[in-house]
C-alpha cells in the first residue's frame, strides 16, 4: 500500500470525522431525522388533558351556551308575526361534539389524522357531547328555533355523523341540517343558503371558520385583525367554545404548514412564541 495511498485516506478520514462531530450537521441531523411524529404529538397532550379532566374547561363550555341560551330567548321574544324563522347555525367537532377520544387515539399510537382513521372514527358514531351543549339545543328546539349543523365533515361522514348526534338525543338530527363539505372548506355558501329562509340569530363553533367574517384562507395576522374587527358581536351573535389542540388557527402559523415535516411545525409553533428570559 503507497504512501500516497494512505495519506489520501487519512485525510478522507479526517473530512468525515470533521463532518460527523460538527454541531451545525449534527443538529441539522436531529431535526431532520430524529424529531418525529411522537413528538409532535406530545404538545398537544397538556391541550388534550386539559379539555377532558379541568373544571375550567367545562365552565368555558357552560358559560358559552348560558349565553347561547340567553341570545335565543332574547330573540325568541323580539319576534314578530311574519318574520322568518329563528334558527342557530352550528358548528359540530369541538363545538358540539366532543372528539378526545380519537385525538387521544393519535397520540397513543403515534400516528396523525388520516383520511382512513378519520372516517373510521365517524362512521362509529362514538362522540360525545360537549357539556351544555344538548340542553342548550333541546332548549332552543322547544322554543321554536331549528338548528343547522354546518360541519366540515364530508359527505362520506353524513351517516356516521347524523348516527352519532341522534345518539346524543340533538335535535334536528337529519340530512336536511346537517351540511356537511361538498367543496372548499369555506361555509359561506352554506350560511348565505340557510340565511335565505331563516332569522340566523346565532352562530356557535371554536374556529373563527364557524363565523361569517371572513377569515377562511386568511394569515394569521390577518385572522386576528378580523376578529379584533368583530369583538362587540362575541357573547351576543358570535359564541365561541375552546378547542387548544387543532384548528384554523394552527394552520395559520406557516405557508404550507399541512406539508411540514414534524419538526418544521415544531419550528413554525415555537416561532412565535413570546419569550421573556430573567437577566443573568
């Protein structure tokens, strides 16, 4: 073996040595190869257990349709002879029915939402109801009001769906109500068809895309302005239930934020976190 030979590989040695040990490629390693779908899911535990076991979280729901409640009594007064028909026009995963269970799901098992794991969590009908939220509807239903369930559940779901909040003893539990996505996830069309021949006197969910102000495909900068925009309607036409885990807002955080990699939506989330760090 020359010289020549082994000095040229000595130094190969050396470059990859180099390569191996530097922080910069050993970080890049990490995030690209060792951040994975597990952890991503761990941050949205605490959310997750917070909504399932808090007392807080039940008063969030209860204060909501105590509200909700009150807008349709109010309304229910105010109507005069001639005038449309009242009606309350809802949102129904984590609005009115309660998917932990499948979220749950996600994460024992290290895997995320899918078309197939989806489906199959509708078609069993297993969701309960948020707390307040059938005696709120039953409440309206007495009074005269129809509700609408404007879901972005597909048509493949509208079974399963209508199953479950028959289950839950909902009102107003058939195809006629239900509306679920045909298109784009925009439910304006749905809102503008259903205000056509009704009084829409509320309008319930825990996305800013369960109202009608505009706010679908918009940035997050954007969504929020919209809202600011709105917020004498909050509490009086617009009722918003908590839901820290998923939503609008979180594919708000990055362009493209649906095809990220687990660690560039761990890197979208914690970029915009507000950070104070105490003095040294």
């Amino acid at each position: 073996m020359s010289y020549r030979f082994i000095k040229k590989m000595v130094g190969v040695g050396v470059l990859l040595s180099i390569i191996v040990w530097n922080p910069a490629f050993a970080k890049d390693t990490r995030r690209s190869a060792v951040y994975s779908i597990a952890d991503l899911n761990e941050q949205a535990v605490m959310g997750l257990v917070w909504m399932q076991t808090s007392a807080e979280y039940r008063e969030l729901c209860y204060q909501a349709f105590n509200l909700a409640d009150m807008a349709v009594e109010n309304a229910v007064k105010a109507a005069q002879k001639g005038d449309k028909p009242l009606a309350v026009i809802s949102d129904l995963d984590e609005t009115l029915i309660d998917n932990g269970a499948y979220e749950a799901g996600l994460i024992k098992n290290n895997t995320l939402y899918s078309s197939k794991n989806w489906q199959e969590w509708m078609q069993a009908a297993q969701a309960a109801a948020i707390p307040g939220a059938a005696d709120f509807l039953k409440t309206a239903a007495e009074k005269g009001v129809e509700i609408f369930y404007v879901t972005n559940r597909d048509s493949a779901g509208l079974s399963g769906t209508i199953n479950n909040l028959k289950k839950l003893g909902f009102p107003f539990s058939d195809e006629k109500h239900v509306m679920v996505r045909t298109g784009a996830g925009d439910k304006q069309p749905r809102f503008d068809a259903i205000q056509k021949h009704f009084n829409v006197i509320l309008y319930i969910g825990d996305n800013t895309g369960d109202l009608p102000i505009g706010t679908y495909g918009r940035d997050m900068k954007e969504r929020n302005a919209i809202v600011d925009q709105n917020r004498d309607k909050f509490g009086v036409r617009f009722i918003a239930l908590p839901n820290p885990v998923y939503g609008d807002w979180e594919r708000a955080l990055a362009p493209g934020y649906e095809n990220l990699t687990p660690n560039g939506k761990n890197e979208a989330r914690k970029s915009h976190l507000r950070v104070w760090t105490p003095a040294p």
